[in-house]
C-alpha cells in the first residue's frame, strides 16, 4: 500500500505564493510518476502538472510559467512551486503516485486565493 501526506495550503492574497508538498511511503519499488490535480468547487478535477519518473513536466495551460513542479526521489516527494497566485487558482489540490496502471492519492490540501 502506498500513502500520500499533502501539505502547504492556506490563505494567500492575489499576485502571491505557496509551495505545496506531498510525500509518498509504503510499497514504492521504483521511481513512480507524480503530479498534481485540483478541482474547485463545482467543478471536475483537473491537472494542474506532473513529472514523470525521468523528470520530464508537463502544465495545464492555465498554469505555465506561474507553477513549477519538481521532485526529490531520495525522499519520494513531489512539489508545487505556485507564484502569481490568481483567485481562480482557490481549489483543493490532490497530489497523485502512479506505478503501472495503479494511481494513488493524497487526502488534498485547500489553496484559496483572495483578491
């Protein structure tokens, strides 16, 4: 089994920055891929980055050159550097483990931008 622990939500003004964290432990044989979702409030969930085992990222449009995804794979732990904050960037951002056809997630942690 493998768990995910989210942290570094909160409150932020527009135009402002958070660094959101999630560590992965259990059964994690080889380096998996990681990213993030978020979904807001009536919304689906969507994807906001991942990275990928090799290191290579990938962004939602509404994203790119505000978000940076990296990782540490000694500590299993992916990040999400988010700066420029936007009031429509205020969702519950869920980290997710692939491995093979098998995706994890974390429990999520609460972004909310105010203008």
């Amino acid at each position: 089994q493998v768990q995910l622990v989210e942290s570094g939500g909160g409150l932020v003004q527009a135009g402002g920055s958070l660094r959101l964290s999630c560590a992965a432990s259990g059964s994690i044989f080889s380096i998996p891929a990681m990213g993030w979702y978020c979904q807001a409030p009536g919304k689906q969930r969507e994807l906001v980055a991942t990275i990928t085992s090799g290191g290579s990222t990938n962004y939602a449009d509404s994203v790119k050159g505000r978000f940076t995804i990296s990782r540490d794979n000694a500590k299993n732990t992916v990040y999400l550097q988010m700066n420029s904050l936007k009031p429509e960037d205020t969702a519950v951002y869920y980290c997710y483990l692939a491995v093979g056809v098998r995706w994890y997630w974390g429990q999520g942690t609460q972004v909310t931008v105010s203008s």
